[in-house]
C-alpha cells in the first residue's frame, strides 16, 4: 500500500473535484436508504386495512425526512388508495434523486481518475526521456511500453472505480446499519452476523486472486514483448519462413497465459455463489426471526420488508468490498514498479552548475578509458586526442574498433569510466547537456527516421526557425533533394511505417540533411555514408566541403574520401589509437591506413568510371 502514497499529490491537486464527488456518493446513497423506510411504512398501512388488524404497538423510529413525510401523509388525512399513490411517488422520485447524484458522482470520481491517468503517462514518458541509453539497453522496450499502459490502467482503477466504491461502501452500509440500528438492535445483530464471514472468505479468495494475476501480469508482459518482436522483426521471419516456428513460440507463451488466466477464472468462480449464500443467509434470518417477533407485533411485517431491502441493497458493495480491495492490490502491484522506474535516476545528469555558454574551441579527449557498464566490453582505452576548432578529422578502424563509442561519449551518452573529455577547456560533465547537444550533430550510424512527413523529419525539433527554404537548402547539400520532388507529396510525402519505403542511402542523406541544418559548431557523421553509392559519396562530401569551412568535424567510416583533406587521420584498434597523421605522413608509415587506401583507391576509381560510363 505504501508505493500507492505516490499518487496521493494527484489526489490533492483533483481535491476539489474530489471532495465534490464525496459528497455526490454520501448523498446518493442518503437518498437510497430513505426508500426501504417508507416502503416499510406502505406495508404496515397495508396491513391496518387487513380485516381484523390491531392498532400499531411501537412506532418505527425514521430517518427524519421519512419521519416528516409520514407525519404529512397522515395529517392530510387522504383515503387509503391516494396515500399508496403519493408513497409510490415518492419511492420513484427518491430514486430519481439517487440517479442524478450517482451520476454526478460518475462524473466526478472517473473523471478525476482519468486526468491523474493523463498526468501519470506524462510524468512516466517525460522520466523516460530522461533517462540514459544505459537504462534502455536494460530495460525491454515491452517492459517500458506495459509500465506506462498496463500498469497506469491498474493504477487508475484505484484513483476511481476502487476509491469510488469504497466511499460508497462505506456511505452505503454507514447508513442503512444506523436505519437498521435504530429500529430493531437484535434483528439487526443477527442480520448482519453473516457479513464478516462473507468478508473473510472473499479476503482469502482474494489473496489467492491476487498471486494468480502477478504471475499473470508477468506472462503478459512476456507475451506482449515476444509479440512485439515478430512484428518489429516481420521481415526477417519472413525471408528465413520461420512463420511457423514464431507461432509456435508464441503458442506456447500464450499457452501458459491461458492456464493461469483460467486458473484464475476457477478461483473467481467461488466469489459469487460465496456471496450469494451468505446474502440468502442474512435474508433468511431476517424472515425467520423477524417472522417470528411479528407473531407478537404485526408492525414488525413492514421492518421485514424493509431489512429484506437492504440486504439486497448491500449484496453489491459487500461483493466490491473482496473486489476494491483486490483492485487496489493490483493497482498497488503496479505502482510500485510505475516507482521503480520513476526513481531510476539518470546515469548522466547535468552537474548542480553547469556553463550555459555556447561551446566553442578544441576537443580534448584526456587519457580516456571507458568500459560499458553491465557487458564489461573495454571499447577505448587510453585515448588522447586533441582536435582543433575547426579541424576536420577522419577515424578509421575495424568494426568493434569503438569508433561509436567515441562519437557517443562526446556527446555524453555514457561519461568515460577514466579521464575526461573538454571543449573548449571545459569539461563536457560541467556543461549543460542541452547545450552541448544541441551545439553537436550526430549522424548515427543506425538511421532513425519518424512516421512523419520528410520536412518534418529533416526539421526535426526546429520547427520554429527552420523554414523550408532551410529545408531544402540543406537536402541539396545532402544530395538528396532531387529525389525527395520525385516522390508524390514532395517534401510533405509520409515516411516510415505509414508512408512510403526509402531505400537505405536515402534515409541516410535524409538524417545527414537533419543534422545539417541544426547549423551545428561540431558534426560527427558516423559511417553514415556507407549505404550511398561512390559517385552519390562524392558529390556529398563535395558538398560538405564548403558547408564544413568553419565547423570542426568528425568523420568516422571504414572507407577513405580520398577527395577530402583531413587535417588529422586516425586510425583505431581495441580502443587505442594505432596511427595518427595527415595522409602523407599515413603513406610513409605504410601501414592500415595506407593499405586501405591503395585498395580502396582502385575499387573507387573503377565504380567512379563505370558511374560516368552509364552518364
Ligand atoms: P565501431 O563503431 O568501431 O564498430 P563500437 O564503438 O560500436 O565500434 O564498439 C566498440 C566495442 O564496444 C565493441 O566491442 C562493441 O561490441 C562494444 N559495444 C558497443 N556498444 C555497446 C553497448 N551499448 N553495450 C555494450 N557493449 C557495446
Ligand atoms: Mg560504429
């Protein structure tokens, strides 16, 4: 219960909301214990009219609204057939009384529940955003996405129909026992004795219930990511024709789903016929002993009658008393890991001071170490390197060399486990992230486009200052232009899962083209040029050539640009650099570079010619 008192800000800040809903469930269930009373009251009138009935012995006490109703009815002195009409009436307005109010309650309650559910997704997504890729690499992306639908649905059930129908539980048997209470204390007592057992046994159901539905829960969660990856991964089942071998998998998930979802049905099962004995248990003491005092006084028939109404009234809130009570187990279950992922702080946060100017001047990576944390993996060791302002480097190297890694340290991604990184003399922790950020482009290695139009894929988080012109401007200098007015729409056609297909060198130049013009102080490109073809290669870095005057730039890529004048060549292995130059002095040592070169070289030239050939 103590992971729920995360939700009680929420609470305050609906209070009013839900301090009106109170008072909606209170009243309503006011109005619902008046109609039993004078429902008790017609068959007693009733029953003064039987041929040879006896004067009233005692006079029921009544609430006091009833108490004023009969003492009017009886003064207006109206013949028996009216006095039925007007209770009638009466007992027809009360529940419509009863009505609007549960209706306002409705409107109160749920729709206080659903703005906290609003809030919590927020709150959740923003946290996430938060977060460092770290935690993404631990987390599945199933698990994420349950947290924040699943588990905020549990949680809502709490914050309204839960909390609703335990106030109105609450209200409801406060006072129909204090009704019961006033007019006959043993019958009440012996009514009421089966209610505890009810709510013990609906307690054990429930705990039973409830470890049933964790286990469920987990299932689910499993089912959900193991589906998510078929879709995600269609194209790979699909080529190796493993549709057969994913269904069986997912039988299986789904299978042990179904044995605990009907597990739990089994055990549910017992809830309503438990309830329904012990309801006919309470209505059978009432008619017997009841019976039995009316033997002796006649005005006991109407108390029957209205004791039998409200047990029938109280089937339904005792029934939620097991459910509610279940509802803000789970909800609670769910809480607590809606917490754990709330609480997960950050592993790169900004320092409690960071510079807020504009980053400028040298890079300088210091005897940097870094291992990834959870893999163990060394992905650069001893690393030093410095890159003047406005200096273009190339870093070469094999795969796994930790070419990314060291674009993802700069922009702060991870922080190095040794060593620092500056810029401009600063160090990178001592700036703010969303400077730093915002002042470097990345282009990833791993293309990432949205479900959205080109322009707003290239604009992408500048929608204010990037007009289309920019836009345009910067797909040309990414070579990519041409072919975005070939597509339908133009620059508005859809891309990704709802629009049309891009090949993978035009989702390349589109990200080079978002990277562009964020008209950023440094630029990285992280082999992002390698599914282009040689003569597309070329005129890109042509291009680039003007647009990089005065920006520093890393370019990582396992090909040489031959066309391209680095002022700095490294060259990277298990972390470490092996060869550091500009590119005659990388010939005269003779070794990877020079080697790739040579054969590059020839391989370039032969596509570049076959290019021109087709031309
Ligand atoms: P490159 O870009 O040169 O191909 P990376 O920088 O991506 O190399 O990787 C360097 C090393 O770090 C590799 O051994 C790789 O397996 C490992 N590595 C890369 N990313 C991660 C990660 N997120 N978690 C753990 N290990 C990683
Ligand atoms: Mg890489």
């Amino acid at each position: 219960m103590k992971h729920l008192s995360a939700i009680n800000p929420y609470f305050w800040k609906y209070r009013n909301r839900f301090f009106i809903g109170i008072i909606f469930v209170i009243g309503a269930n006011y109005f619902a214990v008046l109609a039993p009373q004078i429902t008790g009251y017609v068959v007693n009138q009733v029953q003064l009219h039987l041929p040879g009935a006896k004067p009233v012995a005692s006079k029921p006490a009544h609430d006091w609204l009833v108490s004023g109703f009969i003492k009017w009815v009886d003064h207006s002195n109206v013949d028996f057939g009216t006095l039925i009409a007007i209770c009638s009436v009466t007992i027809l307005l009360l529940a419509i009384i009863r009505g609007v109010l549960m209706f306002f309650m409705r409107q109160t309650i749920i729709v206080m529940s659903r703005h906290i559910e609003f809030d919590q997704k927020n709150a959740i997504f923003q946290q996430y955003q938060k977060l460092d890729t770290n935690f993404y690499k631990t987390n599945s992306t199933g698990d994420l996405m349950n947290r924040m639908s699943e588990d905020v649905s549990r949680v809502r059930m709490y914050t309204g129909p839960a909390i609703m129908y335990l106030i109105n539980l609450v209200a409801l048997i406060g006072f129909s026992v204090v009704s019961m209470l006033r007019k006959d204390v043993a019958l009440t007592i012996y009514v009421l004795a089966p209610l505890p057992i009810l709510a013990f046994t609906i307690y054990l159901v429930n705990s039973i219930i409830n470890k049933k539905s964790e286990k469920i829960q987990s299932l689910l969660s499993d089912l959900t990511s193991n589906s998510q990856e078929s879709y995600s991964g269609i194209r790979v089942i699909k080529s190796f024709v493993q549709e057969k071998a994913m269904l069986g998998f997912f039988k299986a998930n789904s299978e042990a789903y179904r044995e605990q979802a009907v597990g739990l049905a089994k055990v549910e099962a017992i809830y309503f016929p438990s309830m329904a004995l012990m309801i006919g248990l309470s209505t059978l003491f009432t008619i017997c002993i009841g019976g039995i005092q009316a033997l002796h006084d006649t005005s006991k028939l109407g108390l029957i009658v209205e004791f039998v109404i409200y047990i029938n009234m109280l089937t339904f809130p005792v029934s939620a008393i097991g459910w509610t009570a279940s509802m803000i187990q789970r909800a609670a279950a769910s809480q607590k890991r809606i917490n754990e992922f709330l609480h997960a702080k950050p592993s790169i946060e900004n320092c409690s001071n960071p510079s807020g100017k504009p980053i400028t001047g040298v890079i300088d990576f210091q005897n940097v170490s870094f291992t990834y944390p959870h893999t163990g993996i060394k992905a650069i060791q001893r690393l030093d390197l410095r890159i003047e302002k406005g200096e273009k480097i190339l870093v070469l190297g094999r795969t796994g060399s930790g070419k990314s890694t060291i674009a993802q340290l700069l922009l702060r991604f991870y922080d190095p486990t040794i060593g620092r990184i500056c810029i401009g003399g600063i160090d990178i922790k001592d700036i703010d992230t969303k400077i730093l950020r915002e002042q470097i482009s990345y282009v990833q290695q791993d293309v990432f486009l949205f479900s959205d139009t080109v322009s707003n894929n290239i604009r992408f988080g500048l929608s204010e200052t990037a007009s289309q012109e920019k836009i345009e401007k910067a797909a040309q200098f990414s070579n990519v232009h041409n072919e975005i007015l070939g597509f339908e729409k133009g620059y508005e056609t859809m891309i990704g899962e709802r629009g049309v297909t891009l090949s993978g060198g035009q989702k390349q130049r589109i990200s080079i083209a978002r990277a562009l013009i964020k008209d950023p102080e440094i630029i990285v490109f992280d082999d992002c040029l390698s599914a282009v073809d040689a003569k597309t290669e070329y005129r890109i870095l042509s291009n680039l050539y003007t647009y990089l005057k005065d920006k520093t730039a890393i370019i990582i890529t396992h090909r040489i640009f031959s066309t391209f004048r680095f002022d700095k060549i490294i060259v990277l292995e298990n972390g470490s650099i092996i060869e550091m130059g500009d590119h005659d002095q990388l010939m005269i040592k003779n070794g990877y570079y020079a080697e790739l070169y040579r054969m590059q070289l020839t391989e370039q030239e032969k596509e570049l010619e076959e290019g021109s050939a087709e031309i």
